[in-house]
C-alpha cells in the first residue's frame, strides 16, 4: 500500500478525509489496509470489491463480498468490514450530500437521498461493468493531483454511472440475518472494546461462552479475540492520529492492549505492517504536503 493509501485509512477514523474543494473521494484498499471501525458518515459511501473475499456487517446483517460485487452503504447505516481473504482489494468512493442531491433528480435515483432506504442495494457486476468501474475509480483518484475541478467532475459521473450499474443488474447479494446474541456483542464491542470477557459477553447475550464463540466465529468469519482487536486498534489509531500528541505506546495501553507486544502483534497481523510505519508515513506525508505547497 502506498504512503498516501495508508495515512487515508488513518484520517478515516476522525473522518473520511475529504479535502475541502472536493465532493468526495476515492481510496483503493487492500487487505492489510486498516479499515474504519463500524462507522456512519454524513457521505454515501460505494464500494466495488476487485479481487479476494470479505463481508460486511450491516446493522443486523451480513453482506458476503465477491469479486465484481458494488455496494452501495447509506448515511444512516452503521458498517463494518470483517473475514478479508488475504488477496482482497476493493475500491472505495463517498460522495458529499450535496453533490448527490444535484445528481439524484430523478424516481430511480431518490434512494440516493434516504439515510437507510429500504431495497437491496449489493449487487454482482457483469465482467464489462466492473472493469469501467475500475477504471472511473482509478482515474478519479488519480485526478485529485492534476485538478479539482476534474475530480468533481469525475466524481459526478462515477456516481451516476455506479447507480446505473446497480439498476441494470439483477444479482442480487442477499443478506444472511445476524443471530441476535452475535449482533448484540458485535455492538457491544464495537462501542468499547473492553466490553468485558468472553463470559461477561456470553451472559449478556444469554448464552454459553462455548456456544457464543462457534456462531460468532461462523457468521462474522473471525473469532470474538480478533473482533476484540480490531476494534482495539481502531482506538488506538483514534488517539494516536499521526503521533504528534501522543506516544504509541501511551495510545496502545489507553486503547486497551495490555502491552505494547501486545499491541505489535495485533498491528502486524492486522496491517501487515510494524507500528513504526506509522512514523515513516507520516513523515514523508509531511515532505509530500511541503513539496506541493512550495
């Protein structure tokens, strides 16, 4: 992943880091990339997964990803994305509000404007859609070097030409509904990671430890320690931003790991990455920034 790739996934968990000019953005993640903790924006989000597997967890279901799948996530929607196969790679775009309210003018376009529409909004791509798709995204994040007005442009039309493309296609993704005690500790987690022990979680979910690990492992694809962790993480990169107010250790221990070898595991495993890469991508951030404003 690239430096700027990287620190974007950082600056999405305050914000999705859209700079000020823009209607929106467009970021290709690969697995390892740090993705946001279950979050919902005031943008609408759209995602078109390139190559490998993952799924999402959204409110109480769960979306499994394909290569060729767009989706489309609404303002109103907490999301998640969790089981990244090891070759997965996905592109995604927001789009500020008001650049899809000039664009949804028309019936088909109206559930572009909801904060939780109800309809199927994950669909499979044909091979021909998905590979214009591609090539929008990367030539709309390639843009935002060269011109604004050339991105905003470009953004309008990969707004309207994604929504096309979701119209057009009958694959459906159908959602697998989430066992109530899976949703309730995945919430649960997600607002504190330490949420309390797999027996303190098992009771508040009404059953057995042993029972709540098997579904939860079964329906998110990772275990309750590994959600745990991730959700750690993203507290961590919260209170660390790009380490100018803060230690990493300091971060690590506030976010909830009981050592900083603690923390390095969970960060290489997650980001296959050291920690240290926070410091080098943050520093040729800063020589990058000071290069285009001079």
């Amino acid at each position: 992943m690239k430096v700027r790739d990287f620190l974007s996934f950082l600056a999405m968990i305050d914000d999705l880091g859209v700079r000020a000019g823009l209607d929106g953005r467009v970021v290709r993640h690969t697995a390892g990339g740090v993705r946001p903790r279950a979050h919902r924006h005031a943008e609408l989000e759209l995602n078109l997964v390139v190559r490998g597997t993952s799924s999402y967890l959204l409110g109480d279901r769960r979306y499994a990803l394909t290569p060729g799948t767009l989706t489309w996530l609404f303002p109103g929607q907490d999301h998640v994305l969790v089981d990244e196969s090891s070759d997965h790679e996905l592109w995604w775009a927001v789009f500020r509000p008001a650049l899809v309210a000039r664009i949804a003018t028309t019936q088909q376009a109206r559930p572009l404007l909801a904060e939780d529409p109800a309809g199927q909004f994950s669909r499979r791509l044909a091979s021909s859609r998905v590979r214009r798709l591609g090539a929008l995204f990367h030539e709309v994040r390639d843009a935002e070097t060269v011109d604004d007005v050339l991105v905003n442009t470009g953004l309008a039309y990969l707004l309207s030409f994604a929504w096309r493309a979701l119209l057009d296609s009958d694959d459906v993704v159908e959602g697998v509904d989430l066992h109530p005690a899976v949703e309730t500790v995945a919430r649960m987690l997600r607002a504190d990671p330490d949420a309390g022990d797999l027996a303190a979680l098992a009771r508040a979910a009404s059953l057995s430890p042993s029972h709540l690990s098997r579904i939860f492992k079964e329906q998110t694809g990772v275990s309750i320690s590994r959600f745990r962790n991730q959700q750690r993480l993203q507290r961590f990169l919260r209170l660390y931003g790009r380490g100018r107010r803060t230690t990493a250790l300091a971060a690590a221990l506030e976010a909830g790991f009981g050592s900083y070898a603690q923390f390095h595991r969970v960060f290489r495993e997650q980001t296959g990455r050291s920690p240290s890469a926070l410091r080098t991508a943050a520093a040729d951030d800063d020589l990058s920034l000071a290069r285009d404003y001079r």
